[in-house]
C-alpha cells in the first residue's frame, strides 16, 4: 500500500510517499526569518506558495504518479489554524481529484509512532519536545496518555522567544545552541512542578538578566543545562512510574546535541535504552504523517471527508489507539 501524507501544522510544509517497507520520498519547505517570529497569515501564504513544488518533488523523487498513491494521509491537529487549514485542503483535493481514502491524523502521535518504526523502540516513553509542544507521552490502556507536559509555551518556542529577544530570528534553537558551546553555568530558576514544567518565568528571568548585562553565550548554556535537566526529570519519573524502558526523543528541539547525550546519560544510568532519530524524522516531517495514515487504515479506522475538519487543539490523549 502507498500512502501519501501531508504536514502543515507549523511552520513546514512537507509532503512524503511511503510503503510498508520504504520512505520512498520525505520532502519538505520550511518558514524561516532573520528577524521576528512566525505571522500565521504570512505562514498560510508560505505553505500555499510552496505546496505545488512540494508535492510534485516528493511524487518525483519516490517515482511514483498521484494515480499510483492508494491513501492520502494529513495532519488534522494539533497546531496552528491558519497552517492546518491549508493541508487539510490540499489533502480533501488530492482525494476528491485521485478518489483515494483519507486519513486525519495526531501531530505528536504520529512523532511517536515515526520513532517506533525507525529505531528499535518498543514500547518507549517519548520526550515530544517541539516548538508549540512539550509532552511526556507514554501508552497505557489504550491511549497515549500525557504524563508530564508545559504549563505555558512549548520549549521550543521558549527558545525561539528568547532567540528573537537577541534578535536571532527564527528558528532560534539552533542559534542559542551555538552561543551556549562558550558560555559557563549561572544559576537560573528551575520550574517543574508536580510533572509538569513551565517556562514563562525563566523567559522573564534571563531577560531581565540580559537586560542587566548577562554574556548571551552564558545565558544560552545556562538555560540549556536548565530547561533540558527539567525536560529530562520529568521524563525520568514517567519513565520510573510506567516501567518503561525505553526513552524517544521527538521534536525538533531534541537536534540539540545538549538534549540528546543528557537524554542517553539519564538512560544510562537507570539501566534504559534511549533512541533517537536521524534529525529529518524529529523536526515536522510528512514521513511521519504518512507512515501514521498507513497504521491507522491497516487498522481499520476509515474518514469521510466530511470529518475531515481541522482540530488545532486536538489532545494526544483525545484518541483511541486502535492499531496497537
Ligand atoms: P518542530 O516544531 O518539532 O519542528 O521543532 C521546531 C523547534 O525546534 C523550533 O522551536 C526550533 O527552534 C527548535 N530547534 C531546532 N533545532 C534545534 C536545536 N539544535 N536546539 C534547540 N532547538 C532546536
Ligand atoms: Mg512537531
């Protein structure tokens, strides 16, 4: 079976060709600024400008025609309206125009599954740690259920509001991970609370700090150290509570090298195993999209287009796992 899956939840736009056995393509076009952060309309006309280019390279580069394609999967929430919307379209169009079945599916569930494919991962807790998203994710009875998650912003948005304070642009993670490589530890508030983390005050702290003269490059290291370390605590403890084993590391924030040796050290030490990705697989990737769609049908879950509606702030734990 050939699926076609379709991401636009946020700032990209991708579109990936999969089989049972094969990524056959995973192409993708992200929104990118020197300055200032994502403008949800500018976004909406980014993905719609690049859409057909997108979709034509992934069919070419699977070598695969759109009649060959037997289901066309998207990302039906969570994420950002403006962005959703515009897969969604394209999605309903490419099944009213090839006649295929459709598939919305789960954002984050769909970071989690792409990592059960890919690595050896079983039956893993997964560190979803993205841009609108910060989620300790674990299955149990039936559901992928929220451990721990952010009480306010995700952490890579944190990190790009802090990049865009410095006047970094976007996206700002990859920039503060470079600044940090020579920087040195200041204490910063650590915010766990219960199992869940927040952000909003340790934002309002390094400003402040900035603003009083703080190095940058410290500041950079000094909030990785300490954002990751709260990340990786409550990961730990769901990790303890679920006797799971496993760690996997989703989202585009965990391409930072920082992230991932403190993730492998923590596992290390409780005798667990850590996998992670190649990078094109944790940032917003179609493959996942597409590879999730395909589970999903073999599963027996079928969509009219009519529910098909787009659901920016669908739940990890709003859906019931049927294929597992
Ligand atoms: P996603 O929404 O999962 O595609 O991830 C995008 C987020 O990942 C943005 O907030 C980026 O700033 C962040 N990000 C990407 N690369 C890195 C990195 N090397 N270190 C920290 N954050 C990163
Ligand atoms: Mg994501």
């Amino acid at each position: 079976m050939i699926a076609l899956g379709i991401e636009s939840t946020a700032h990209t736009f991708g579109v990936s060709i999969l089989n049972e056995k094969k990524i056959l393509s995973n192409v993708k076009k992200s929104y990118v600024t020197d300055k200032g952060g994502i403008i949800p309309a500018k976004l909406a006309e980014h993905h719609v400008e690049v859409c057909d280019e997108v979709i034509k390279k992934s069919l070419k580069e699977a070598k695969i025609n759109l009649d060959d394609i037997d289901l066309i999967s998207f990302s039906q929430g969570p994420g950002l309206g403006h962005a959703l919307r515009i897969g969604a379209i394209i999605a309903r169009t490419l099944c009213l125009k090839t006649n295929k079945p459709i598939i919305g599916v789960n954002h984050c569930i769909a970071h989690l599954e792409i990592a059960r494919l890919l690595t050896k991962a079983k039956d893993p807790v997964l560190l979803y740690a993205s841009g609108a998203n910060t989620q300790v994710i674990a299955y149990e009875g039936k559901k992928y259920r929220v451990f721990g998650e952010t009480l306010d912003m995700g952490v890579g948005n944190f990190l790009d509001s802090f990049a865009r304070y410095l006047e970094l642009g976007f996206p700002g993670g990859p920039k503060i991970e470079q600044l940090a490589k020579n920087g040195k530890y200041i204490e910063l508030p650590y915010v766990v609370k219960g199992m869940d983390v927040s952000f909003g005050g340790i934002l309002t702290n390094i400003k402040q700090k900035y603003n009083k003269g703080t190095k940058k490059e410290d500041l950079c290291y000094s909030v990785q150290e300490t954002v990751f370390s709260m990340l990786l605590e409550v990961s730990e403890r769901a990790m303890a509570h679920c006797d799971k084993q496993e760690l996997v590391l989703g989202g585009g924030v965990a391409c930072n090298s920082r992230l991932k040796e403190m993730a492998e050290s923590m596992c290390k030490e409780r005798g667990a195993e850590c996998f992670i990705p190649e990078n094109q697989y944790l940032v917003d990737n179609a493959a996942m999209i597409a590879w999730l769609g395909l589970v999903e049908y073999k599963a027996g879950i079928r969509m009219k287009i009519n529910e098909t509606e787009i659901r920016p702030y669908e739940r990890t734990d709003d859906i019931i796992v049927e294929w597992r």
